[in-house]
C-alpha cells in the first residue's frame, strides 16, 4: 500500500472521528431512544459547518480507501 495513502487516510478518519464526536446530539440515554425535544430544527452557524465538514471528511475517506483499494498491487 502506498506510504502516502495510507498516512493521508489515517488523518482522515481521525478528522472524521473527532467530527463526529464534536457534534452533540442529544445527551445521555434518552439522545440514543430519540427522546430529543427538537425533532425538527435546521442546523445553523457554527453547528452547520462542522456538518458539512463531517461530509467532507466522509467523502475523502471513502476517495481514500477507494484509491488504495485500486493502487494495491494484484496478489495473482
């Protein structure tokens, strides 16, 4: 596997883990049963751009893994 891909994917996915844990969704036990009291509210500020930067990082990561998949060298 190529030195670099495997570097740029483990920056990605530690990016991506922190992203998803930066967003607070509901705390405690009641968030994970969807006992949240704002079913229907639209992200704003601040919340909204750590959203969008959880998709990006999402995109590369998959971009990653994908292009290690296609570079790897053939085991024949």
């Amino acid at each position: 596997m190529n030195p670099f891909l495997s570097i740029g994917q483990l920056f990605v996915s530690l990016g991506l883990v922190v992203a998803v844990l930066m967003q607070a969704r509901g705390t405690g036990l009641s968030g994970a049963f969807g006992g949240d009291s704002a079913v229907y509210r639209s992200r704003r500020g601040v919340e909204r751009r750590l959203w969008q930067f959880t998709i990006i990082l999402l995109v590369l990561f998959i971009l990653f893994a994908v292009a290690a998949y296609l570079l790897a060298p053939s085991v024949a």
